[in-house]
C-alpha cells in the first residue's frame, strides 16, 4: 500500500504538495481514499516513478564498478525497464523515453561485459510483462543487444541449445524486435 505520507516524502526527499499538471488524470487523482492500494508493483520502481510524477526527474541510476557486473546490470538496466513497465502500465507516457534513454547508455557502456545469462534476464525483465513488438523499450534492447553485446548472438551460431537460442524462443516479441534492428542496421537482407 502507498499512503498519502509517500506522496510527500520519497526517501528523504520532500515533494510539492501536488502532481505535475501533466499527470491530472493519473491513478492518483482517480480516488478519493486515504489510501491507494498498489497491487504487484515492485516498491522501488514505483517510488521512482512517483518520483517523477512529482519533480519531473529520473535519477540516473549509478553503481560502483566495484559492484560487479551484475549489480551494474540490476541497477543501471534492470530497474529503469522495471520503472518502464510502471510508466507504460499507468499511462506515465512521459516517464517512458528517460527510462529507455537510461537503458541505452547502460547498455552502451556495460554491454560488453554482460554474459549471456545476464542479457537474457535483461529481456526476460523487458519481455515477460510486454504484450507486443516495436515498443520504445523493446527497440531500445534490441538494438543495445546487437550493438553492444552482439557476439551473444553469433557465439551462439556455434551451440546449438544456447542461453540465446531459448531465449529468442520464449521471448517471441524480443525475436521480433531483434530481427528488425538487425535488419535496420544491415546486417540482415531478407532478398528485397
């Protein structure tokens, strides 16, 4: 549950008193109560969210290398693709580039050192809530795949029951969206 006292205070940090004007018919003017009842949302991407809801900012996620790459991919690509959902599941339409853009430079930066098992949770986060191709986000990972940890995809040429394999079979919407950044970037001719 989310309570009034969570509008006014995100983690420390003190809010205006009401929501950007943008955000008038969002689920938070659609109710009366006390209290607004917020079912399968994981607390910290909403709280982002919210935050945006009410100063117009998404903190740039960020962790130390020291982290490790898994953190880094939890923090930096995993969480603005949760925040995404959200965005995308209450009509936050705003919240949705800034999410994507965070991703991309994640992707872009980190992509390299992501293992196989690391990107597949990566579309398997994006993926397993989305319910058609060629969303914003979905192109933003397609294209992060290709681009920055392509030689997933060709190691995986080599093997024939790889991470990338089963994942392109139980991610159709993802099989999709990389086939057409593959196909945009060149590097695939379906014979015009």
């Amino acid at each position: 549950m989310v309570s009034q006292s969570v509008y006014r205070n995100i983690q420390g940090i003190t809010l205006s008193r009401r929501p950007q004007p943008i955000f008038a018919k969002s689920l938070f003017q659609q109710t009366s109560e006390q209290t607004i009842e917020v079912l399968d949302d994981d607390p910290k991407n909403f709280k982002l969210m919210l935050k945006f809801i009410y100063t117009m900012e998404l903190p740039s996620p960020s962790c130390p290398d020291w982290w490790g790459i898994e953190a880094i991919a939890e923090q930096n690509i995993k969480v603005p693709i949760g925040v995404h959902i959200l965005a995308d599941k209450y009509e936050i339409t705003p919240l949705l580039h800034p999410t994507c853009d965070q991703v991309e430079v994640a992707m872009r930066t980190h992509g390299g050192s992501l293992r196989a098992n690391l990107i597949a949770e990566v579309v398997a986060a994006y993926y397993g809530a989305c319910s058609h191709a060629q969303s914003t986000m979905g192109i933003t990972i397609a294209q992060g795949t290709d681009k920055h940890a392509g030689s997933w995809i060709p190691r995986s040429q080599m093997h024939a029951n790889t991470t990338f394999d089963s994942t392109v079979k139980k991610y159709g919407f993802f099989a999709a969206d990389l086939v057409l950044a593959l196909r945009s970037a060149g590097r695939l001719d379906f014979g015009r």
